[in-house]
C-alpha cells in the first residue's frame, strides 16, 4: 500500500503579496521572510516526529478505509488567510504576532488532512453518496458544522492514539460556533459511531 507524504513548503508568491498586501494597507505586524522559514523548519520537525514511519497517514487510513494517490504539499505563510485543505495552506499567525503553538500546529495540520481523505471522491464515488446523506440527516445543521462531523471524529480518535485522550483538550480549542456545533455533535453521538456511519457507506461494495 502506498502512503502518502506531507511536503511542507515556502508559499513565496502567496507570502509575498499577503506582506505587501499588508504594508499597502497598514495592516500592522506581518512575520518576516526569515521568521517564515524558521518556523517552517521548526514545523517539518515536529512533523517528522509526529509522522515517524507514517504513522499519522497509517491512522487516518485505519480509521476511514480511505486512501488518497498522491503526495501532499503544505504551503506555509506570513498570515492573511485561514488554514485551508483545498489548497493546503497554512499561515504560521492567525493575527497579529501570535504563533500558532506546537499543539495548535498539530491539530491544524492533521484537520486540514482528514479533509483531503474525506473529500476523496474522484477515487471512491461512495464518499458522494456519504456527504448527500450528511447533508440530508444534518439539515438543519449549518454546512460548515455538516463538514466537520466526520473531520472531528476522526481528529478525536488520532489525537486520542497519540496522545493521551486528557490531552484532547489541549488540541481541540475551536471558538467558531459552527465547529463548536460539530464537536459537539461528535460528543454527543461518539466520534467512533460517526466514523462507522463513514464507513459502512463509503466502503460499501454496493450503494
């Protein structure tokens, strides 16, 4: 079985127009080139560590029964934008001259890759069939809560195996209503009973 790879990268064109995006406007503190690429080295450590023998892409294959074809890039900025899966970007400072920490890295990264495996139709047509029910079951829900059940349950059960499941705390600090919501959806129905409903649907032979 092949594995994946997170290749974290050095986002120049992006960072480059968000920092003077930043200066035309006075938008105040922006990290500097220099500060980007040291916490990029600083990342790619902590990842290697994390990831040692592949271990996160191992879990987030055992949990869902999903696998994805290809390498992962992880862009790496100033700030300016929100971390995002599609594309795979992250900023070292939500805002202003806090860093994200170790553990907000951490969470953030693995989040951001549990999403590329959900969202994996082009290889597996079933995962279409899931979301369609997510956003049937869920009606009532906002999409964003809706597209963070499953990244929740699955983030619950990978934190908890690499950490010690008091530890989740410490990990999992979204202030955004709508994940507030999800999480505790997840609290409420059990991230492994969501993950079972993930996967008694997206690895069915005949849907």
């Amino acid at each position: 079985m092949t594995i994946a790879k997170l290749h974290l990268k050095y986002a120049y064109p992006l960072d480059v127009t968000r920092r003077q995006l930043w200066s035309d406007r006075n938008y105040g503190y922006y990290p500097s080139i220099e500060e980007v690429e040291n916490k990029i080295d600083e990342w790619k450590k902590i990842w290697s560590e994390i990831n040692k023998d592949d271990k996160v892409f191992k879990l987030i294959i055992k949990i869902t029964g999903v696998n994805i074809p290809r390498d992962l890039e992880l862009y790496v900025f100033g700030t300016g934008l929100h971390p995002m899966s599609e594309p795979l970007i992250m900023p070292i400072s939500e805002n202003g001259e806090k860093k994200f920490t170790d553990d907000e890295f951490i969470a953030i990264v693995i989040h951001e890759i549990i999403h590329r495996f959900t969202d994996e139709i082009e290889n597996n047509s079933n995962i279409k069939k899931y979301w369609d029910i997510i956003r049937t079951e869920y009606v009532n829900e906002s999409r964003l809560t809706q597209d963070h059940i499953i990244i929740y349950a699955v983030l619950t059960i990978i934190l908890s195996a690499l950490f010690n499941r008091d530890r989740l705390k410490d990990f999992i600090t979204e202030e955004h209503p709508d994940y507030k919501r999800a999480i505790a959806i997840v609290t409420e129905k059990g991230a492994e009973n969501l993950v079972k409903q993930f996967r008694d649907i997206v690895l069915r032979i005949n849907l």
